[in-house]
C-alpha cells in the first residue's frame, strides 16, 4: 500500500503570464519585417531576469532563425550573378513569412515553437 507521501508528481510547467506570450508572439512576427532587431532587443533586455525565462528563450529561437535567414539572404545576394539569386530569394522571403506565422500561433495557442531548420547560435 502506498501512502500519499511515496507518490511522485511531475513537476508543473511554470505560469506564463499572457503579457510574455503576447510579447513572445510579437517578437517572432516581427521578425519578418525587422529580422534580427526585435528579437535581440527582447533577448538582450530579459536575459538575466531568470522569471522570463520563457520568454528569453522564445526570443532565442526567433533570433537563431532570423540569423539563419539573413546567412540565406547573403547566399542569394551572392547568387544573384548567376541568375538563380532571384528565385532563391523570392522562395526565402516566401519562407520566412510562413514560419513566421506559423511560430506566432503556436507560441500564442500553446506557448513553444521550436524552428525546423534553424542554426542554434546564441545558446
């Protein structure tokens, strides 16, 4: 017979206030328009405070796949001498938009979005 105090319960997620998903979602949607610069501010700003942890790390990852962008960017510039530069950056742009999206809704519905295909630099 077990008694109340062998029973393990698993650890509870901590309570992400609304205000830091809100912040959280903006800061990935921003990141089509103004890339690199709000994620790092939201990054740079929080990433002592250890009561926005989630926070931080959202905009981590929302600032890992804006530098994987802006490196596909500068591939395509490079590119554009043969021509195919063009079309690649049509197909990025069309990319990040979408992911950029699709990391707002899911950070705003169930709080974590983790990038497919993002080089994991700040850490």
């Amino acid at each position: 017979m077990s008694t109340p105090s062998d029973q393990v319960t698993p650890p509870s997620e901590p309570v992400v206030s609304s205000n830091d998903r809100n912040l959280a979602m903006l800061t990935h949607l921003s990141g089509f328009v103004l890339y690199l610069i709000v994620p790092l501010i939201v990054w740079l700003m929080h990433k002592d405070r250890p009561d926005k942890a989630y926070l931080t790390g959202e905009a981590k990852e929302a600032l890992n796949f804006q530098i994987t962008m802006v490196l596909a960017w500068i591939v395509c510039w490079i590119l554009q001498v043969i021509l195919i530069g063009f079309l690649l950056m049509g197909v990025l742009w069309f990319v990040n938009l979408i992911f950029c999206i699709i990391a707002a809704v899911k950070v705003s519905s169930d709080g974590h979005y983790r990038y497919p295909f993002a080089l994991r630099l700040v850490n």
